[in-house]
C-alpha cells in the first residue's frame, strides 16, 4: 500500500559527503542516498500486497503463517519499515519542491506553472500505475498533495512544522471518527464491514488468489475497485492528510540543512538515537496490543494502528540521522555510491519492484500470489534489491537519468531533454 517517488530531478551532490550542499545545479548526495535506502525498505512492506489477499496487510492475522520466523519478519517490517520509508519519501518530495521553485525562481520562470504540470504528469502516471498493474500506487497521492503543498513553500521552518503536525493531527481524528462510527454498526453491517476490509472469508480469500493467479484481464475489476477506494476513500480518510504533512516536514528539514547533510554528526547522533529509543518502544507497544485483543478490527484497524502512526514521525528522525552519519562516513562508499544512484533514479525504480513483484505473484507469471511465506517473500526481497542497485548504477553509466524520470522531466519543461550521459 505504501511506496514513492521523490524529487529526483532537483537533487546535489557535494564533492565530500561531509561538506556543506551547494544548492545550484548539482545533485545533493545525501538526498539521493536517502531515497535510495527508502526505495529498499519500502518494498518490505508493499511486497505483502502483491504476495498475499489484500486484508493481509493492515491484518497480518487474515492470512498466511504468523509463527516462528515469519511472525519475526513481519514485526521487523513493522518496526522498521511500516509507515516509516513512506514518510521518508514523502519529506524528501517536499524538499524536492522547495528546489525545483528555488530554480524556477532563479532562472526567471514560473514555479507555479512549473510546479503544476509536473504534479499534473505525476498523477496521470499515478492513475495510469494503480489501475493497470498495482492498486497500492501512491503517485497519485504525491501528485494530489503536491498541489496543496506548494502553497506553504515560503513559510518558516517551526511554521512548517507546526502545519504538519495540524494536519498529522486531522488524519488521525478523521480516522479514529470513522472507527467510532463503524464500532456502532448494527452486527450485521459490522460483519459485511469486517469481511470486506480486515477479515475476509475463506471463500472470499481463494476468490481473491483465483483471481490475482489469472491473467491480466481477470484481474482488471478487482484493481480497479482497490484503486478507485485508495485513491479517493484512503486519501480523504487518512493518508493525504499524512502525505501533505510529511512534505511539509520534510520542507522543515530541508530548510533547516537536516537532510541535506548540513547539521553535525552530534546532532544526526542525537537524531538517531531518540528517534530509534524513543520511537520503537511506541511502535512494540502498538503490537503488543494489536496481539492481545486478537486482531479485533473494532480496535486494531482504526485504534491500534494509532501508535504507529505517530511513532513513525519519530522513527523517521531516528533514520534520518542514521543515514546522514552514514553518508558523512568515509566507510562502505562503494555502497553509499549504490544506495545514491538507486536514489537518483527512484521513480523508475519504483514501477520496476511492481513488474517484477507481478511477474513473480500475478497470472502470466509464475502465479505465486498466496502461496508465498512472509519469510520467502523477504528472501524475494533481497534478490530485487540486489538487482536494482546493480543495474542503477550501470544505468547511470551511460545515462543522466533513469527511464521514467527523463519522461516526466521532459513531460514537466514541454521539451525532450538530453539522457546520455557525456563521453
């Protein structure tokens, strides 16, 4: 469900990883490294939606093994991963707007007719990947609330942070209303509620691996209603309020040289550890609940989920600062090297982890949706980040962009801009 696109065109890179960012044409290195560590663990988390039935994924008790090896799995998504990397990609796409206007502003041209057209190529690409190939696509949501965004980009860093947390504070209360409203449902309404949205049938789970085993037009009704409910019903309750205040976070952190490398490695060590000390508690608390009332959907789906939702702003910050003392290391730079050219070329990578992870599970495949444990899905996991980082940075060899991000630059100026890169 969760996944991204970050502002990959309007990234810099600074000559040492310790140096300060030079904010003109260049990329910033700790930016793309950031994305590109967000990239890995975001496919922790969505390769449960194209491996297993769809409730799976917000309730690990509808389906599949959640003992032993596999039950430490899926807490370690949790942990970790869970609502964490799509906040991180969220804050880096409102960094990313702060640069692109920032150069628009410089050359003279327009940032809002600027701004505009590019969030208006995302979402058509957003509709285009949720309703043809996975409905957990969240380009959409970048798109829909890059518009608001936009609008808070000249305000101060504390007044960002102060907007954010209004409107991490709405979605949270729009949520939990509707939980109060479902928790009063005759039994009968509750029960067709539960089975449609945390606790499936039998018949209604083999219904839903025959359909995702079958070929692409089989598949076609059903990705289209979960489309359709995420793009309209999850944006209103839930998640676009998120994704507008995680980009108006990450502008905060931008403005304030955060993600940008610009802070000292006492203040990224201080970061890391309340983050992670402080966070992870919350978060183990929240399924230590979750567990003891039994996955009750009249409390984990709307209740529960509550401390990983705040908890993940906060495990957030503890990231952040691991991954910039790790970008300000001298250590493992052949891998730092990776994670930036998977981070500069994310969007493409992005819509690559759906083709493979469908030519895995889907029909006209292998066909391995719901007959693959959470541990092998890890395995899986594994492979295509090995893949990718791999094949990013041989890309970039010989090119200025990835695929998908060259199109939407080139969609975004109205004019086919070059992608080889010299010599």
């Amino acid at each position: 469900m969760m996944s991204l696109v970050a502002a990959h065109d309007t990234s810099v890179s600074s000559p040492h990883p310790s140096a300060e960012p030079v904010e003109t044409g260049q990329r910033i290195a700790s930016l793309d490294v950031l994305r590109g560590v967000a990239l890995l663990g975001i496919l922790v988390m969505n390769i449960q939606s194209f491996a297993m039935p769809d409730a799976a994924y917000l309730n690990p008790s509808a389906y599949g093994d959640l003992t032993g090896a596999n039950l430490w799995v899926w807490i370690a998504g949790r942990l970790l991963s869970d609502e964490k990397m799509y906040g991180i990609f969220s804050m880096l796409f409102g960094a990313g707007i702060l640069l692109m206007t920032g150069r628009a502003e410089a050359r003279g041209a327009s940032p809002a007719r600027l701004h505009y057209r590019r969030m208006g190529w995302l979402m058509l690409f957003g509709l285009l990947h949720g309703h043809l190939l996975w409905s957990g696509d969240i380009l959409w949501f970048y798109g829909v609330a890059g518009l608001v965004v936009y609008l808070f980009r000249t305000w101060s860093p504390k007044s960002l942070v102060a907007a954010a947390l209004v409107f991490f504070a709405i979605g949270s209360a729009t949520f939990a209303s509707v939980g109060v409203r479902v928790r009063n449902l005759p039994p009968d309404d509750y029960q067709v509620f539960t089975q449609e949205n945390w606790q499936p049938t039998p018949e209604m789970i083999q219904d839903e691996i025959a359909t995702f085993r079958g070929g692409w037009l089989r598949q076609m009704p059903a990705r289209t209603v979960e489309a359709l409910f995420m793009e309209i019903g999850i944006f209103l309750l839930l998640l676009g309020w998120k994704t507008i205040a995680n980009m108006l976070l990450g502008m905060a952190l931008f403005k304030w040289r955060v993600i940008t490398g610009g802070q000292s490695r006492a203040v990224y060590k201080r970061m890391a550890a309340a983050g992670f000390l402080l966070g992870l508690p919350i978060v183990a608390f929240g399924i230590w609940k979750d567990f003891a009332s039994g996955w009750d959907g009249r409390y984990s789906f709307f209740f529960g989920s509550q401390y990983n939702y705040w908890a993940a702003i906060v495990v957030d910050m503890g990231w952040i600062g691991a991954i910039m003392l790790f970008c300000k290391s001298d250590r493992l730079m052949a891998f730092r090297a990776a994670l930036g050219a998977l981070g500069r070329t994310a969007f493409s990578n992005y819509i690559l982890q759906t083709l493979l992870c469908s030519a895995v599970f889907y029909g006209n495949g292998l066909g391995l949706f719901g007959a693959v444990t959470r541990v092998q899905q890890l395995l899986i996991v594994c492979a295509i980040w090995i893949a990718q980082l791999s094949i990013s940075r041989l890309w970039l060899r010989h090119f200025l962009y990835g695929p998908l991000e060259w199109l939407w630059r080139s969609l975004t100026y109205w004019r086919q801009m070059p992608i080889r890169a010299a010599g």
